[in-house]
C-alpha cells in the first residue's frame, strides 16, 4: 500500500490517511523490547516451539518501512523515533528474545524465531532487509545502514544453501531436506532478489535472480517444483 500510495497516491488525501491510520495502529500498539519497541506475532506455532507471543524479523522490518513513509508524508518525528527503536530485536539473538540468527555460523534475520533450530524463511530475511534499508533512506542511520549491510552480505553467502538446480528453497529449517519453494513465493523471491541487485550491486543477487527466473518459465522446473513440494508436505505431516 505505501508504494502505492508514494506512486500514484500521494494526492489522495484518503488515501494518505487510511494509510497514516495503519502507521497510527503501529505507534498506539507498539511493546517494550529491551530500549526499544516490537510488535509479537499473537498466532503460535506449537510444531515449531512458538507457543508464546514472538517476535518476527519481517514483521518488524514492514513496520519500519510503514513508519519509515509515515514519517515522510506526515512530518511527524513520532513516527521516525519509533522505526529507530524498532531495530533494536535485530541486534539480539533468538535465545536472547531477538531475531537474529545462525545459519552454517552466517547471519539470519528471523521470519520465525523459533528456539529448535534455524529457520532462515528465504523471503521473510529479505523483507526484514528492506525496512533496515528504508530507515536508512529515510535518515541515513548509521545503525539500520550497518544491520542491512551484514544482513546483505550474509545472505549472499547463504543463496547456494537456497538453490535446488535453478529452483528456490523456501527456508533452511529442514536442510538439506528439499523444501521447494510454491511458484508464487520463488517469483516473490527472484522479485526481491532484484531489488536487493540494485541496492547493492552484489553479482550473488543478480545470478540467482537469474537462474531462477529461467527456472520459472520452464514447465519441467515447475511441474518438478511441485511434485516435490507435494511429497515434502506428506512426509512432514506423518
């Protein structure tokens, strides 16, 4: 919606405040984290130990981004402070109530802070990674700029640990395992991928894009994807 809203909406006074309404639920429903503030995820996942209230690297990167264009359409500072405190759980670990992580000893921002093992959910890392950019955009904050960066560079490192022969793999919980990813999340994934090219310049993200872009247009590739995917469902549900 805020994308929507800096395009072609941004005249649209309604639309600005439907928007501002969501930013305004952020601010009003925000939750201490150590100096900072959060917002836990309420639906638990009892197969993966997340039977309390958690904390989600995504969710609190889309908030920052919320903030981040709140603060930009409103003038209101509120907004700005707030995504600031926002990134203080990426600089904890899981064990510690954060959502940082370790994957092959390389840095995973958490979609699910779940305490069995890793998760590293492809997509939930990369939306984390937008916000910590968007707040750098916002006010060149040193803090988000140097979370991102080590955000960035581990997951180039990570990708080959994604890659299933030109098709994505969702999230590492059960690697090497073959979770393939569903063709709506791998296009979403090459989507990000290319974003985080033009961030970054960093070839990792533009091979990859790659690779997996040509995977998506072939039918053997698809049709391999969810065969697997199908089987991978059936043996986690037994």
């Amino acid at each position: 919606m805020s994308t929507v809203i800096f395009n072609k909406g941004s005249q649209k006074k309604d639309v600005v405040e439907k928007f501002l309404n969501i930013a305004e639920w952020f601010y009003d429903n925000k939750e201490p984290f150590k100096n900072g503030y959060c917002w836990r995820i309420k639906h638990l996942y009892p197969h993966y130990n997340l039977t309390a209230p958690w904390l989600s690297a995504m969710a609190q990167g889309e908030a920052i981004s919320v903030l981040t264009r709140a603060s930009l359409l409103s003038n209101e500072k509120k907004y700005s402070d707030l995504a600031y405190d926002a990134i203080i759980p990426f600089e904890y670990d899981v064990n510690k109530g954060g959502v940082k992580n370790y994957f092959k000893s390389l840095l995973v921002f958490e979609e699910f802070s779940t305490p069995i093992r890793t998760m590293a959910v492809l997509n939930g890392y990369i939306f984390a990674l937008f916000g910590l950019y968007d707040l750098y955009l916002l006010n060149k904050n040193e803090k988000s700029y140097r979370l991102f960066n080590e955000g960035a560079n581990a997951l180039k490192q990570l990708l080959p640990y994604y890659d299933l022969k030109g098709w994505s793999r969702y999230y590492l919980f059960d690697y090497p395992k073959k979770y393939y990813s569903s063709l709506t999340y791998h296009i979403l994934v090459i989507e990000q991928l290319k974003v985080m090219y033009l961030i970054t310049g960093l070839d990792e993200f533009k091979f990859y894009y790659e690779r997996w872009e040509t995977a998506s247009k072939s039918i053997y590739h698809k049709s391999k994807a969810l065969i697997s995917k199908i089987f991978y469902a059936n043996s986690f549900n037994k």
